[in-house]
C-alpha cells in the first residue's frame, strides 16, 4: 500500500490511511448521522446519542471507556453538527491497537445505559443553559435557524431542555439503525505505520460490524424568503448578523466561494472586515465572516459585535465590502496573494495530524475521496478574478441577504 491510500473493509466500510512520520497518530470516524437526520420529535438526539456512546459497552463501563486512552496520555473526543457526528482519538504512537479497540467497542458495542442516560439529560441541559448565556455563541444558530427556517438543517444541535427530556433509549435505537450504515460511517488513520498494519487492524476490529445499506435521506424544503429581525436579547453591545445562503459542498463554485470569504473575513489579521471596520474605524472587537456547507445547501455569514450606537454604520460598511466584490474585480497582485494566503493556511492545518484524518474522515463522507494537497492548491490557484467577482454577484447581492440583531434590552 502507498503512504496515502483509501481501501475498503469486507462490510462495505471505506477507510483512508495517510503516512504521516510522528510519535502520535490520530483517528477519526465520520458518520453522516446530524441534526438535520432527526425526526420532530427527536431534537438533540444525535449530540445526545454522541455524549452516551461514551456511557458504556457490552464490554466496559463509562469510568472504563474514559480511562482507556486517558491512562497513557492519549485523548477520545466527539462532536456533533448539522450533518455529521464525528468520534476521533489521538495517541502516542505504541498506542495503536489501544485506540483503535476502544473506538470500535464504543461504536459497535455500546449500551446507552438507562441510568447514564437520565445522568447524562441534566449535563446536556446545563450546556444548553451555559450556551443560552453567552449570546454571541447563541447568535450563530439562531441565525441559521432563521435563513433555513423550516428545515431540520435550522434546529439547534443541542436541542431544547423539553426536547432532550423526552429522548428515549428507544429513539437512540431508531435512530442509529437509520443512520449508522455503511455507505454513512468512514474511518481514516494518520500516522507513522505501514499501510499494510492498518489495513489489518481496522478490518480485525471494524470488519466484522455488521451494517445495513442505507434507506435514509434527510429533506431539504424550499428556501425562504429574506428577513431582518430586530431581537432585544443583548446585555451590553449588539450582535449582529448578515448572511445568505449558497450552493452545498458539492456545487463547482465552493472553492471560488471559499477563497472569497477569505479575503473578506477570513482568520487573517488583513481580511477586509478587519482592516476597514475593525482597523479603521474602530468599531468593533470581534469580527469575521464564515461558511458552513452542507450536502446539498450552504450559508455564508458575517458576525460582529460592537456598541449598539454603532450598529448601523457597521452594517453599512459590512455590505459596503460585499458590494466591493460585486462591482470591482479583484486585480492581478490582490488575487495572487489572496490565493497564497488561503494556501498557506491550508498547509499550516494539514501540520495538525488530527485536522488531517478528520478532514480525510469527511471528504470520504462527502467525496468518496481524499484529494491530495496539491491538487486542491491547484484548484485554487485556477481561480480567476472573474470566478470570485461571478459568485459575488450570484448569491451575495444586499437584496438576498437575511439579518439578525441582538440589541440591548
């Protein structure tokens, strides 16, 4: 096997392996099971179905599951999105077979134990309080729910304390038999082993998991109209939110999309946002502009927080920057370190061994691939001053744009 290769399990599971020469490895399994996957009554359940698997196997007990990799100072973890539940684990290298057993009893063999799960409730519950209290956090979803309204793509992952009170073991079940099958889970592997060991070891314990074809696929309802809301939720300076939504993650305008939003308010210091309300007129602290992309939908936002006698001017100037981009192409020096930027970035992430096999995890999901680094550099170094300036004026016009706003009580 080569360094970097994608091989299948005999039960149908795809699985990625990239050589990567470290003393720790990463894994990743990525299940195509969300929010947007739960039925109405059944709200929370994926990011609740995520804490318990950690609750307890046919072979352990949760203070078990958590010491696993925890006693020789490696790491499991999980989160939960609008479309994927993601379980991953790092470890020192040694570690291996450790890692990769653990995942696959709390995959396979998990328990969701009545008692756990009742615990486990009054946990959630505090999140969702905690998160009720910070409002630039809780903005995001709300402003989500709000541009895909009527849509399981806008509840909030965590669910409502009603919601999450009413799951049950029986919704765990229903569920993970809907969404836990084989064309929805993929694994990838990062570290310094031969192709062949890992080959071995993922077919030994995930091999003989015994998984349904998929029957399920979640809906996606018409797009609503725009719409502004005024909301007095905020304690000292307003929240405010502008977005629009664009095509999903397998629309061949994405990486025109991507490389746009990153000139405009991307984690650099010298996005446009930043530089222009940030840098020169002071206005505000935290600013950024961000996409989610989903299968077969997409939203591009922009947040920022500042005094609420500033709020005006600072929607102002945000679609001011947004209209640049309509109306002024992007000249030759700007778009030439506008691409090296954006690849940059790219390397310094593909340094994060577990960045590496989430990422591959999901591209298996999405792609039924791994793309190598170079081939997406180049993809983005194909880009064209007329590509960006075309999406611009397709999906971000001021007319298509949806607005929420936490204003001072």
């Amino acid at each position: 096997m080569k360094r970097s290769d994608v091989f299948t399990l005999t039960n149908g599971l795809q699985c990625s392996f990239q050589y990567k020469k470290s003393t720790v490895a990463h894994i990743a399994v990525a299940i195509k099971a969300g929010s947007r996957d739960e039925l109405k009554h059944q709200q929370g359940l994926a990011h609740f179905i995520e804490h318990n698997l950690f609750k307890g196997t046919k072979n352990r007990k949760a203070y078990h599951i958590l010491s696993r990799l925890d006693d020789v100072g490696g790491e499991l973890n999980a989160y939960t999105t609008k479309e994927e539940t993601i379980i991953h684990a790092s470890f020192l290298k040694r570690d291996l077979r450790r890692a990769v057993e653990l995942l696959s009893d709390v995959l396979i063999d998990s328990t969701f134990p009545e008692r756990e799960l009742a615990k486990e409730k009054e946990v959630i519950k505090d999140e969702i309080f905690s998160y009720k209290d910070t409002p630039s956090e809780r903005i995001f979803d709300d402003f989500e729910d709000l541009i895909f309204e009527g849509n399981g793509l806008g509840r909030n992952i965590l669910g409502t304390p009603e919601s999450v009170d009413g799951l049950s073991r029986n919704d765990i079940l229903e569920f993970k038999s809907r969404t836990y099958t084989a064309e929805r889970i993929k694994i990838a592997v990062t570290g310094p082993y031969g192709g062949d060991r890992i080959t071995a070891i993922l077919g030994e314990y995930f091999g003989g998991w015994s998984l349904t074809e998929n029957q399920w696929s979640a809906e996606n309802s018409a797009a609503t109209a725009p719409k502004r809301i005024v909301s007095p939720e905020a304690q000292f300076q307003d929240h405010f939110m502008t977005g629009w939504r664009i095509p999903g993650i397998h629309s061949s305008d994405r990486r025109a999309l991507l490389l746009l939003n990153n000139v405009l308010g991307g984690p650099a210091m010298n996005s446009r946002l930043g530089l222009n309300i940030r840098e020169k007129h002071g206005i505000a602290y935290n600013i950024e502009s961000y996409m989610n992309l989903y299968s077969d939908v997409g939203m591009l936002g922009i947040y920022l927080g500042c005094d609420p006698l500033q709020t005006k001017k600072a929607e102002q100037l945000v679609h001011k920057e947004v209209e640049r981009f309509i109306s002024q192409p992007l000249g030759t020096l700007q778009l030439s370190k506008a691409k090296n930027q954006f690849i940059g970035q790219m390397a310094l992430a593909e340094e994060n061994g577990l960045n590496s096999a989430i990422g591959a995890a999901r591209a298996l999901l999405h792609f039924g691939k791994v793309s190598t680094f170079d081939f997406v550099a180049s993809q983005i170094r194909d880009l064209t001053t007329s590509d960006l300036q075309r999406v611009a004026n397709d999906y971000l016009a001021k007319e298509y744009a949806f607005t929420l706003i936490y204003t001072k009580a």
